[in-house]
C-alpha cells in the first residue's frame, strides 16, 4: 500500500530543479550566458517530463523510463563542452537521472570517468552513494570519497564528498565514522549545503537512534484535534510523514 | 491492512509538510484517509525538525514511546509491518501476563 506513490517523483525533480537553480551558480549565468540558461531549460523540461511519467504510474527504469534518454543527453552535453559551467552542470543532472531511473551501474562507471578536480562532485557524490547503497556496495563509495578527498581542494565540494562518505557509513551501520565525517563535513565548509545537512543527520545520530526515546511533541490536527505525545504511552504508534506534492 | 492493526491498537498519525491545507485536506477526501493529519499549514517545520523528516520518513514508536523502527521513503507497509505485527503481539502478550 502505498498512499503517496507520486510524491517521490516530485522529490525527484525538485532536486533536479534546485540543482538547475543552485545559488552559487548565479555568477556564471552572467559570464557564460546561453549555454548555462539553455541547459537549465532542458534540466527544469526533462524533470517535468519524469514527474509526469512517474505521477501516470511509470516505474522507475522501466523502458519507457525518460530519465534515461535526458541522462544521455546531458551526458554527451557534457562531453562535448568540457570544462565550462554548464557541461558540470549537465553533468550533475545526467547522473542524477540515470540514478532516480536505478541504472546504478552505469552511474558507477560513469562516475569512475570523472577527473578528481570536476567541479561536478559535489552532486555527483550523492548520486553515487544512493547507487552504491543500492548495489550494497557503500564501501566502494567511502573507498572513492577517501580517494578524492586527498585530491581535491575545494572546500565545498569536499564538504559535500565527506557528507556523502558519511552516509554510506550510515548505511554501512558504522555510526561512529559516521559522526566522525559529518563533523568533518561542517568543519570544511561550515555555511554550505552539505554542512547543514551534516548538522541534520549528527542531531538524528543523537536522539533518534532506534532504542532512545521519540521526542515529546505537542501539535494539532486540520481538525483542530491536539495530539500530545504523553497521551500516546501504552499504544504503537506509526507517525508517517509526508506531503501531497 | 491498515484497519486490522489499528483494531488490534495501532495509532496512526500522519504529519503533512504541506503549505496549503485546501490541498491536503482535499487529497485526505479523495484518498478516504480516515487517521489524524497534523498540519499547521506551514510545512510542520517543527516536528520536521524535531523527527529529522526532510523527505517521506516513518517511525514506528513502542508502548513506552521508544523509537523501534526508521524507515525513509514513501509509506510502504510491507517494510514495516514485521515490527508493527512484533510490537503488537509482544506488548498484547506482556499485558495479559499483567
């Protein structure tokens, strides 16, 4: 049962199309002008396009998947406009679809082909941990993040790689290494993305383990029911968040 | 399925992260949902905070209030419903030898 099977398509493409809107980019509209404009366009298109296929019912990485023929796209984008902001750009988005439509091994290998100092990294490690916890494979993952963390220098960008190395700890079920590279995360970059996140993840480390107490919560229903959590002892409860969007 | 744990004492509580409470409350009838939809129209930052819920995310909560099973996505019963049937028969059984 499913009772919001659409809602992670839409995930899906608001990350595509916080990516196509990413803040830092906003300089390099300017300096780069059409190239990064047009790409953004097929970006926010191509996300559009998936929401659709998915919220009429489409499975991931079925055959008729759009993701894969947009991640091809990108891909060759990318390939012929090395170096510039945009090609990182469609780079992110490429295999960022071809992970959402679970082409997990190409997103590996595709990956694998990118120098250490491509400014796409600090998307692509995301994608690339959500795959190698897919394939079960989260070591390959911290082995590549440990790789690159010794090349890079872009204190964002490395931000990013040591929140994604600490997920796959996570997934790993290795919380302390975990916490060790979240900290990390906050401490490379401590205003970015990914060290709020960190931040996110170590307070859930901390008290939402399994086993620890759930948090006391006092709160009212859209039918002006309040539901306090002290009045739930003695019961099972399954709080579901979610949203219709 | 749903009916048959909460007959046999499971509380379901769902928290929207939506903005627009027209939206919700119309998919809650299209939908028939018939459990507690806490929202205070502003995204529930709050409890999204308090529980870390960014995105579709469930915790099953014991009698005692203790967290005993996380899961992100979106509400599949079958990942949850071997700790759901668990706690229910466990604690059931405690409560006759009470």
């Amino acid at each position: 049962m499913t009772i919001q099977s659409h809602c992670f398509a839409v995930v899906v493409s608001m990350a595509v199309i916080a990516l196509a809107r990413a803040p830092g980019q906003q300089s390099e509209v300017r300096a780069e002008g059409v190239d990064l404009k047009q790409i953004r366009e097929v970006i926010e298109q191509a996300a559009d396009e998936l929401n659709s296929f998915r919220v009429s019912g489409g499975k991931a990485g079925a055959a008729t998947d759009p993701a894969r023929k947009s991640a091809d796209y990108l891909w060759r984008y990318r390939e012929q406009h090395v170096g510039t902001p945009a090609a990182a750009l469609a780079t992110r988005a490429a295999i960022h679809f071809l992970q959402v439509a679970n082409e997990d091994g190409q997103v590996m290998s595709l990956a694998e082909r990118l120098p250490s100092d491509d400014p796409a990294w600090d998307g692509v490690i995301s994608d690339m941990r959500a795959s190698a916890r897919k394939m079960g494979d989260s070591e390959r993952l911290v082995r590549k993040a440990k790789f690159l963390l010794r090349e890079v220098k872009d204190s964002r960008v490395r931000a990013s790689i040591q929140l994604h190395m600490a997920r796959s700890y996570l997934d790993l079920n290795q919380p302390a290494e975990a916490e060790r590279a979240f900290r990390a995360a906050q401490r490379e970059a401590p205003n970015s993305n990914a060290a709020k996140e960190a931040e996110g993840f170590l307070y859930e480390l901390t008290n939402l383990a399994v086993g620890q107490s759930a948090p006391q919560f006092e709160s009212r229903t859209i039918d002006g029911a309040l539901i306090r959590s002290a009045d739930l002892k003695g019961k099972v409860v399954l709080l579901n968040f979610w949203a219709t969007w | 399925m749903l009916n048959e744990y909460s007959s046999a004492g499971l509380v379901l509580i769902s928290i929207s992260l939506d903005e627009d409470l027209g939206a919700l409350r119309h998919m809650v009838a299209v939908k028939g949902i018939t459990w507690p939809q806490i929202c205070d129209g502003k995204g529930s930052i709050e409890l999204v905070r308090l529980f870390n819920a960014q995105t579709p995310t469930q915790y099953v909560l014991d009698r005692d209030g203790r967290i005993r099973s996380k899961h992100v996505g979106s509400l599949g019963l079958d990942k949850i419903k071997g700790t759901i049937s668990g706690l229910l028969s466990e604690s059931n059984q405690d409560r006759v030898r009470e």
